[in-house]
C-alpha cells in the first residue's frame, strides 16, 4: 500500500545509470558530501524501499525531505530520469508509511481538495488567533509556548492568492487592454492560503522586471493534488 506511489515510478528508477553526473550542482550533496542526499542515491534508496531491502525509517524520510526539488539532477541526468517524480513518489509513501492516522486522513482526504484544504486552513487559522491572544497564565498549559515566547503563526484567515489575484488560472485569457502576459506565478497550497500578499508582491515584482504587468497567477499542483 504505501509502496504504490513507489511502484508506479519503477520504469523511471530502472533508467538509471549510476553515473553520478547529478552530483555536480546539486545543493544537498555539495554541501554536506552524503551519498543518500545525491539524486543517484535517493534513487539507490527509492530501489531498496521497493525491493524490500530497506523500510522507511525517519533517516531515509530525512533523506528525501532535504531535497530542494530544484531540478539540477533531471537537467543533467544523460538517462533523461524524472528524479523529482521519484522523489515525490518516495515521500508519499514515507508520509503514509509513518505518518499517523490524522496526518494520513488530511493527506489523502483533504489535501487533494483546495476547498477542503482552504476550509480546514480557515479553522487552523482561527485556532492560531486564540493562540496568541491567550492570557500569559494559560500559555504555560499550551504547546508551542517557550518561556512565554509563543511561536509566530502564519495568518490563514486573511484570504486567499487565487482570489485576490484576480487574474486567475486562466493564464492564455488576454487582459482587457490587450495587453500580453508573459510572467506566470505558480502559486502553491501554503502560499495560497499563508502568504497571499507576499506572493502577490512577489509576483507582480517578478512581472514588472519581464515588464508583463499583471502576472497571471497559477495554482501549482501539489504531489496527488486533484486541482479540479
Ligand atoms: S545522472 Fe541520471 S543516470 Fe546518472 S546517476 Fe544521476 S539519475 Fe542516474
Ligand atoms: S532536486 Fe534534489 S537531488 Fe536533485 S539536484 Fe536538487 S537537491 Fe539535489
């Protein structure tokens, strides 16, 4: 069950080589000089995991956590290996492997549904509100809370990047001017909800520089998202 994701990858892990030319310029491997945080070693552990040799412990779920997923490793790779495919793969069946039963019904009931995901963020976001205006007396019963410090929480009721943005998931629609757009945003489910204005800023800086004006603004799609 939790090998499936896995599964349905293996044409892409047999495609592998083992050259090692994904080591040069990937960030992980260059920085801390780990096998295992190479592409050609998360592959070698995506195999055992398949194969049986290997289970999921928090180090090889570490292992493939610490990818930046920047892509290096595909650019290069001779065999043309869809490493970020693999990796994504491989997480998902760590997170369902070792994750909990609430961690587990999100990941396969909520986070694939942007409304669901939208609706729990709004709950989230009001139980991070009582959180911090919580009197200093009942912080000491509350988690997250160090010698009173309390941990910053990112404000999920404020709105939404999709909405906001206006010019949204409807990147090829000409705007009323005319006026061609040649910046796309790919916005993500946490900098959907979490940092609408960031992104907007972000986005509309990234356009002015390519002088597109208003970006249009995309919905990336999360690993298993159902973006419908
Ligand atoms: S460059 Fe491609 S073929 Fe070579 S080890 Fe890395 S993933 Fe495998
Ligand atoms: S995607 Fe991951 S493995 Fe590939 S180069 Fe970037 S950090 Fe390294």
């Amino acid at each position: 069950m939790t090998l499936n994701a896995l599964a349905a990858v293996r044409r892409e892990l047999d495609k592998c080589v083992k050259c090692a030319a994904c080591q040069a310029g990937c960030p992980t491997y260059e920085t801390t000089r780990r096998e295992t945080l190479s592409a050609r070693g998360k592959l070698q552990l995506a195999q055992a995991l398949l194969d049986g040799r290997l289970t999921f412990s928090s180090r090889v779920e570490n292992d493939f956590a610490q990818c930046l997923s920047c892509m290096s490793c595909a650019e290069v790779c001779p065999s043309d290996v869809d490493t970020l495919k693999i990796f994504t793969a491989a997480r998902a069946g760590g997170f369902i492997a070792r994750g909990g039963a609430v961690k587990r019904f999100i990941f396969r009931h909520v986070l694939p549904y942007p409304a669901r995901l939208g609706a729990l963020a709004k709950v989230v976001g009001l139980a991070a509100v009582l959180y911090q205006k919580a009197p200093a007396w009942l912080t000491r019963f509350l988690p997250f809370v160090s010698r009173g410090a309390r941990r910053l929480t990112p404000d999920l009721l404020s709105g939404n990047l999709r909405k906001m943005a206006g010019e949204v998931n409807d990147p090829l629609r000409p705007r009323a001017n005319g006026a061609v757009r040649t910046v796309a945003y790919f916005s993500g489910c946490m900098t959907d909800l979490a940092c609408e204005k960031l992104s907007q800023r972000s986005a509309r800086a990234r356009a002015g520089e390519k002088g597109g004006g208003c970006p249009a603004v995309v919905r990336g799609a999360c690993p298993g998202e159902n973006p419908a």
